[in-house]
C-alpha cells in the first residue's frame, strides 16, 4: 500500500514521460503573459476573488481588474473558468 502523496509522486513520475498536447498548448498561452498576469491566473484558479488578489498581490481591486481583463484580452476567453481550467490544464 502507498499513502496518497507517495502515489501522486508516483503518478507524476510515470506521466513526466508522456507528453501531453493539451499541457502543452495551456503552457503555450500562459506564456504569452507577464509574470503579474501569471500571478493574478494562478490566484484565479485557486478561486480568489478580485479582492482577495489585490489583498495577496498587494495592489487594488482596480489594478486586479485591469490585470484580469489583459488576462482575458491575450488568451482569447471570456470568464475565470476559462482561466482556472486553462491553469489547471497547464499543470
């Protein structure tokens, strides 16, 4: 029997070989960002609010709205789902 971390390890170890298109194509996109845009993404997929971004990043909700509306604009989506998925894919 194995804990679940050392599973998970396991996993990732066994998929590290495998390429995967889709990872490819999200880590593709998410590098046409800045690294503030990646910053306020990462916080999108992990379903912080703007103002919960703005408080971890230390700028304003405004800044974060500007920040997430260039996020939206560069990768061609329309809402966070898409973002977090689009994250979420790239790992």
């Amino acid at each position: 029997m194995f804990t679940s971390s050392v599973l998970r390890q396991l996993m990732g170890l066994a998929a590290a070989g495998v390429q995967d298109p889709g990872r490819d194509r999200a880590l593709a996109a998410l590098a046409q960002l800045t690294p503030g845009e990646r910053g306020v993404a990462l916080l999108i997929a992990d379903g912080k609010t703007n103002q919960e971004i703005a408080a971890k990043l230390l700028m304003s909700t405004p800044t974060v709205k500007a920040y997430v509306t260039r996020i939206f604009t560069k990768l061609d989506l329309s809402n966070r789902v898409q973002v977090a998925a689009l994250v979420l894919e790239s790992r």
